[in-house]
C-alpha cells in the first residue's frame, strides 16, 4: 500500500482489519469468473466497472459534467448516457479518455469506500475483493493491498470474447491492443492467476490464494476521528 496522507491532530492512525484485494486482467481473460470462485469461497465482491456503469445513469453531477465536456451527442433521448457512442469518441482518443476517467473514478472510489463501510464486519473480514479493467490506469492499486492478474493467452482471450459478444475477431484485437498490456500488468501484479481453460486447475489456485490472504496482516492504516 503506498503512503497516505498525514492523519490531522484530530485523527489516530491505526491498521485496517481486513485486506483490499484488486482483481483486474484484460478483456477476456477471466476476471469475472476468478471473482465468481472467490464469492463460493463466502468472500465479499465489488465490481468497479458495475458501480461505474450504475452511478453514470444515477449521478447527476458524473451526467452534468460529461454533457460539459462531449456535449448532448453522448446522450439518449431518455437522459441517460449513451454509453457506446461515448467509448466511440474515447476508443482512440488517449486525451479524452483521461478526461472521462478524472470525472468518473473518483466517484467510483468514494463509491467502493462507501460499499465497504456499510458491510457489516463479517462480510469485511478477511479481505474484500474488488473487480475492475483499469485498476492501474485508475491508480486504484494505490488503494489496495495487493493485487490479483488473471492472465490467458490472447487467443484463448479473443475466442471467448468472439464468443460472449458476437464480434468479429479484428474488434476484439483492436480492444485488445487499446488497453495496458498484459505483459505490464504482469510485471506489476502481486499474484498472477492463469486461466486457459483448466476449470479444475483454477478452482485450485483460487481455493489456495483465498487461504493464503486470509492469512495475511493487513498493511493498509486507515483513519479515525477521535471524539471532540
């Protein structure tokens, strides 16, 4: 976990009680059934990208500020964001794109956080797992304490995307080669997760990883107010 800011002198640093685990990967690769199989084992998990997606239909000030910054086009005749004719503009654009993330990230954290302080103390404990594409591009593995890749070869990772989404195989490489590589994610990952398709074999490496983090200290401090 990288360094916080200093507590103020009305605040008391102490460590959390359970781990932040991230689990992110590219398209394809199996995050959200890495995420499944950690859920059968009774862990908490929070998908960024679905807490993206809802709080881009419900918060207006995410709503007023993409309309600031793409104008009505990006807009369906109901209110909501279109959210296809915005990832067209973005696709390509590394500008705008960052421009997208800066109002919509952090909202998505202080979302997580608020998720994570409602549960209550068993669903916290050991450690609660977060799903998202762009935990490092985000910066959202400042956040956590460590930081799961699910890695698969990029055929295996183009099939299955063929597959899901009935998209020819040159849409999938350009999605592909438009997000980190995979070979960056690897080098910064804190545990690496293969997923080519051996059900078994990776039902294993998750069974051993959730006891090997429920084992761990967490090393992230977290801050209190103390009474006036």
């Amino acid at each position: 976990m990288k360094n916080l800011r200093q507590p103020t002198n009305r605040e008391m640093v102490r460590f959390a009680q359970h781990l932040l685990v991230g689990v992110t990967g590219g398209i394809g690769s199996g995050k959200s059934t890495v995420c499944k199989s950690f859920a059968k084992h009774g862990r908490t998990v929070l998908s960024a990208d679905d807490i993206a997606r809802q709080l881009t239909d419900t918060n207006d000030e995410i709503k007023s500020s993409i309309k600031q910054t793409f104008g009505d086009k990006v807009f369906l005749p109901n209110g909501l964001v279109d959210r296809n004719a915005l990832a067209v503009i973005v696709f390509n654009n590394q500008s705008l794109r960052k421009k997208l993330d800066a109002i919509i990230h952090p909202k998505v954290f202080t979302a997580i956080d608020n998720a994570i302080e409602q549960l209550p103390s068993s669903k916290q404990k050991p450690y609660v797992v977060i799903e998202a594409a762009l935990i490092y591009e985000s910066g959202m593995d400042e956040r956590l304490d460590y930081v799961i890749v699910v890695n698969a070869s990029e055929h295996e990772r183009i099939e299955r995307v063929m597959r899901r989404d009935g998209v020819p195989r040159e849409a999938v490489v350009a999605r592909i080669h438009s997000q980190m590589s995979m070979e960056q994610m690897l080098r910064r990952a804190d545990f690496v997760i293969e997923n080519n398709g051996d059900e078994q074999g990776l039902a294993e490496t998750v069974r051993f990883l959730d006891r090997l983090l429920a084992s761990l200290l967490p090393q992230r401090p977290f801050k209190e107010t103390l009474p006036k």
